[in-house]
C-alpha cells in the first residue's frame, strides 16, 4: 500500500530484489576479483615499445630534384596495415631481431608469437596506429610488445627499418622493369632482330641511346624513395602493460555486479508471484484486494486520507465487513459470546516476509472501522520495529508520551484519531503476558487489531495468535507462492485459526476503476 499507481514502475519490487541479491553478487563479484588479482599478479609481465614513421607526399616543389628522384605513390592505410603482417616484412624484422639480440628464451618466445601472428593473420604482438589525412599524408606509429624492455624496443625499430626496406623495394619495381625493357631493345640490336631497314649510322644512334637511358637508370636507382621515412625511434619502456592486476579485477567485479543484477531481475520475473486464485486454494476467504497507492505513507494520517477515497476505500470496507462477518459467525461459540457482551475479538494481523503491507493494512483496517462505528484498540506487538508507533507518531514529529500504562503491561496512546487507540507491550517479547494484557485492555473496545513480526520470521508471532482469536494474513502481490505457501503450513502445523487473506498492492483491484466514495466537494445533494 505505499507504491506509485498501476502504469508507474514498481520501484519497491526492485529495490526487493535488489536487496535480496545484494549480498550473494557483492561476495561472489569480491570473490573473483580477489581471485582474477591473484592470477593476473602471476601472469608474465609484457612491456611496449612504441615507434613512428612518415608518411609524405611523392615528389617536391624543386623541378630539378623531381626530375632526379624517382618515387613510389602514397599508399592508404589499409595497404600499410597489410603490408606490415606480409612474409616479406616479418622476415625482414625477424632477421633483423635475431641478429640484434642475444639468444635467450624471451627472444625465441617472440619470433615463435611472430610467425603465429602471420599464419593466424592476427596481430598480437605489433600493432599499427594511422593518424593520416584524406591524401594519405600524416603519421604511423608501430607498436610492439615483448618479455623485456629492450625486446620490446628492437622489435618496434626492427619492424620501421623492415617497413621502410618494403617501401623503397617498391619504388625500386619501377626502376627495375626500366632497366629490363632497355637491356632487351639492346639483346635486339645485339642480334640483328631490328636491323633491317636501318642504315649503320641510325643503329651507332640508337645504340648510344640505350646506353645513355641504362646509364641514367643507374643513376635514378641511387635515389630512389619510397613515401615512408622513419620519424621517431622507439625509447625503452620502462613500465609494464600487463599485467594489470588492479585494473582486471575490478573490471570483473564490475561485471560480475552487472550481470549478476541482470540475472536476478530475471530470476525475479520467473518467480511466481501469488495470484487471487492462488490464495483461493488454501480454503480461506480472501476479504480484499488492496490496490497500490500512490507517494509513499510516511504517517498513518496520511493513510487515513488515503483511506476514506476511492478503490482503497472500497476494498477497506471489504476487508472490514469480511473479517467482522468471520469473527461474528467463527467458531468456539463467538457468537453467542458477542450477542452477551462477553468477548472482544482480538486479530493478529501478519504476512509471510517483512516488507509485505502488515502494519499499513492494519492502520488502514482500524480507521476504516473506527470510520464506521467501531472502537478499536491497535496493539504494536511488533517489539523489534514497533512499526505501529512509526506509522501513528512518525519521527519528525514529537512523539507523545503514553497517556496511561495498565497494570497488565501496555503503554497506551488514546485517540490517535476517533475511535482509534494505539497500546504497546512493556513486557518484551513475553508471548503470554502481552496476551493477557491485550485481554485485559480490550474490554472497553469493540475490536482489538494486533500488529506482530513476520510469520517466517518471527516464531512468536504464531504462539501469539494461538491465544488471540485469529490470523489474518497479508500477501504482498509480489511475494512468492512459495513463501505463501509456506506460512499457510506453518499456521496449520501450529492450528492457528487463518481467518482469511488480504492481496495488498494488488494491480488487479485497478482494472475497473473505483465505483463511488471519493470525498463530496461543497454541500450533500438534495434528494427530494
């Protein structure tokens, strides 16, 4: 009875569930993260190096230096990627690793990881970073990673050097199928295959040609460029990159925290939640259907408002005519026991778990019937949360000091609103003193409402309604048939007499709206 309407989320079902899952998510997500720190301090350490290189425009603005260079077109980032995982590369980097470092099983653990990467087409070990424009003109930087510092290093210088090689025997392709295509027009003239027709002079022409273009081949071949040039060398990584102990375990934790709250969310929606025709099969009235109320009660004036309107009000006077109708026609002779004066019926009102409505079911029931008529004693027998005394004098307010405390053990609080009084035990947790306090006290009223623990939770709870007249037992919709189930044994075993249910929080009860009751604005009508 203290949630939002049927359309809002129902906020205190996932804060339930939430707190139900809190402890076993919160030590599992501690348990693996202690043990993913552990195994990630074990783990090798691995250190990165990280090298740069160049990538310019062909060509300059001096005429004169284009005319004796020759360069390779700039490449777009994709190709640079797969050319740095090609054959030709890593065996270029590789040879150039064994020969810059010593034997050693760090260096033979990385050239083994190199030739995985190339088969497997990954890169684990070196990586390529293109910071470049829409003409392919900027920067790569190549990283690798490695047991040792200094592996780490050569390794990333080996693979620029190795890149820069593959670079300029591109260029080189240009020059070389030149320098082919001229030594084959000379084998022609060599052989007499294009001598016919041309007299001796054109054939010396044509042959000082071809010597002069080989000779400027030669030259061009000493210049040749590619568009890569190295642009920074990589330093000595001092610190490690993994393992990272810290940083891994609370990534787990983390994880283990979100998917653990997925996964009760969801354990939660395939719990069976107690239904109408659930309660039906336990053979004992169910007397009303409690709708959700919108804004939290923080106080029982609050509740009384809510109360005296609408669907809650209705449902109320359900509950009220149902109970007295069971009181009034139960068993042990109560009804000739009420036609002579002679016996108050005393309830004690409780539900399966904490958190189900109880105590707000019982503030509402008493102004519902004090609204009606009656007198009505309400007992906080509830003596670890004394919810009754929080409800009736909440604490931002002054709390009254009891107005009486009868010789049997009961602190009294009178009118609390008319009709209503309020009375707790001085005696503790004493079952058969609160009960015989309660009989004394409730002499003067016409019913007495009993507010205790939990029925699974609190064992008292039961030796207490085995002395009062009966149980009436509140179902929160979200709780659990299981649990339900449950305290309905436990009231058999103990042969409590279950007077009926109350389905609190029940959306249901919203479907069809409320008939009447809403507070009358102005003057009654007149009805001639």
């Amino acid at each position: 009875m203290t949630m939002s309407g049927p359309t809002d989320l129902n906020l205190s079902a996932l804060i339930a569930t939430l707190r139900r899952a809190a402890v076993p998510v919160l030590v599992v997500g501690a348990l693996l993260a202690i043990l993913t720190y552990v195994y990630s301090s074990t783990r090798a350490k691995v250190y990165q190096a990280t090298a740069s290189i160049a990538a310019l425009p062909g060509g300059s603005a001096n005429t004169l230096i284009n005319n004796t260079l020759v360069t390779a077109p700039t490449l777009p980032p994709s190709v640079v990627a797969r050319a740095i995982r090609s054959p030709e590369v890593l065996q270029r980097a590789v040879a150039l690793i064994t020969s810059g470092a010593a034997d050693s099983p760090q260096r033979r653990n990385l050239t083994t990881q190199l030739d995985r990467d190339l088969q497997d087409g990954t890169s684990n070990v070196v990586t390529l970073t293109a910071d470049v424009n829409t003409d392919f003109i900027g920067a790569y930087e190549i990283s690798a990673k490695a047991a040792t510092p200094k592996l780490a290093q050569l390794t990333a210088n080996s693979f620029v050097d190795a890149m820069l090689s593959w670079d300029k025997q591109r260029a080189l392709q240009t020059i070389i199928r030149a320098r082919q295509n001229l030594r084959s027009q000379q084998a022609a003239l060599a052989t007499g295959s294009v001598r016919s027709g041309l007299d001796t002079q054109t054939l010396t022409a044509l042959r000082v040609d071809l010597a002069q273009k080989l000779q400027q081949i030669s030259v061009l071949e000493q210049t040749v460029s590619g568009t890569l040039s190295g642009l920074a060398s990589a330093t000595l990584p001092l610190r490690t990159v993994e393992p990272k102990p810290a940083r891994n375990a609370a990534l787990v934790f983390a994880a283990v925290i979100f998917f653990g709250v997925l996964l009760a969310f969801a354990l939660d929606a395939l719990r069976r939640r107690i239904q109408l025709d659930d309660l039906r099969e336990f053979s004992v009235p169910v007397m009303g259907m409690l709708p959700p109320v919108r804004g939290r009660l923080d106080s029982a004036q609050q509740l009384t408002l809510q109360s005296s309107q609408g669907i809650l009000r209705e449902q109320l006077d359900f509950v009220r005519v149902g109970l007295l109708s069971t009181l009034t026609h139960g068993r042990v002779g109560m009804l000739s026991a009420l036609a002579h004066g002679t016996h108050v019926p005393a309830v004690v009102v409780s539900s399966a778990l904490i958190g189900e409505g109880k105590s707000t079911v019982v503030a509402g029931l008493a102004a519902n019937l004090a609204a009606h008529g009656q007198r009505v004693l309400v007992v906080d027998a509830d003596v670890f949360r004394f919810q009754q005394l929080q409800l009736w004098m909440p604490r931002n307010q002054p709390r009254r000091a009891p107005d009486l405390q009868t010789a049997e053990g009961l602190q009294l609080w009178p009118q609390m609103i008319p009709g209503v009084d309020l009375a707790a035990p001085t005696t503790g947790s004493d079952v058969a003193q609160i009960a015989a306090a309660i009989r004394a006290a409730s002499r003067q009223y016409d019913l007495v409402l009993v507010d205790t623990g939990p029925v699974l939770k609190v064992a008292d709870t039961l030796a207490l309604a085995m002395q009062m007249d009966g149980l009436l037992l509140v179902a929160d919709a979200e709780t659990s048939r299981v649990q339900v189930q449950r305290a309905f044994q436990e009231t058999a075993r103990m042969k409590v007499n279950v007077l009926g249910f109350v389905l609190n929080r029940s959306r249901e009860s919203l479907q069809h709206g409320s008939y009447a009751y809403n507070p009358v604005q102005g003057n009654a009508l007149d009805v001639p």
